[in-house]
C-alpha cells in the first residue's frame, strides 16, 4: 500500500517550465534525480510484478495438497504481481513526465529568455 501511494516523485519533485517574464531566467528543476530514481524503482516494481504474475500462472498445485496452501500462495502471488505491476507503471509515467521537463529546462537553462515584444 505504501508503494502504490509514494509513486512518481517526479510529480512531484520536478518543477516545469513555465513562461518567464520578460527578462527573467526561467525557473524550473534541471537535474535528473527524480526521474532517474522512477526509472530504477520502476523498473524493478515491474521486473518483480512480471515474475510474480509468471511464477503464479506456472505453478501447478498438486492435488495432495492437505491444508490448500498452495491455491492461497498461488492467488497471493498473482494479486501482489498484479500491484507491482500497476506500481510500475506510475513510476515509468513519472520517469517520463520527470525525463521531458528536465529536458526542456536544460534546453533552456541559463539563458536570459525574452518575450518577444514586436
């Protein structure tokens, strides 16, 4: 549960760029932490979700399985690797909204950016 609510910090942590006024830097975030950091936990939220969902839709429960743990272990995996799986995919979308903006701020950084006034 934890997971699922602390998901792209990119949201987060990543300050788009705005327009700036005129003759004003633009203000935005022009470092990769935030993405870089969705990237890794994102991709192994994913890894662990598709080998969870893999190891529950492989595993055969034998018939003499006296207390019907087995079932239980199986729909267990199956749920969590669904989760992960679900995790993962807000932590790639964060990565990406992350990667864009601070790409567009470097782009941009450091320059004094004008309007236009003609």
């Amino acid at each position: 549960m934890v997971l699922l609510l602390s998901t792209g910090c990119s949201f987060i942590a990543v300050t788009p760029p705005k327009s700036p006024s005129a003759g004003k830097k633009l203000v935005c975030t022009d470092h990769y932490f935030a993405p870089i950091f969705d990237t890794v936990i994102g991709a192994a939220s994913l890894g662990l979700g598709t080998g969870l969902a893999v190891e529950s839709a492989v595993t055969h429960c034998d018939r003499n399985d006296t207390f019907g743990l087995c079932g239980a272990f199986k729909g267990a995996f199956a749920v969590m690797g669904g989760i992960m799986l679900v995790n993962g995919l807000f932590y790639a979308i964060g990565a990406v909204y992350g990667y864009k903006h601070v790409g567009t701020c470097r782009a941009h950084g450091g320059e004094e950016l004008r309007l236009n006034t003609k």
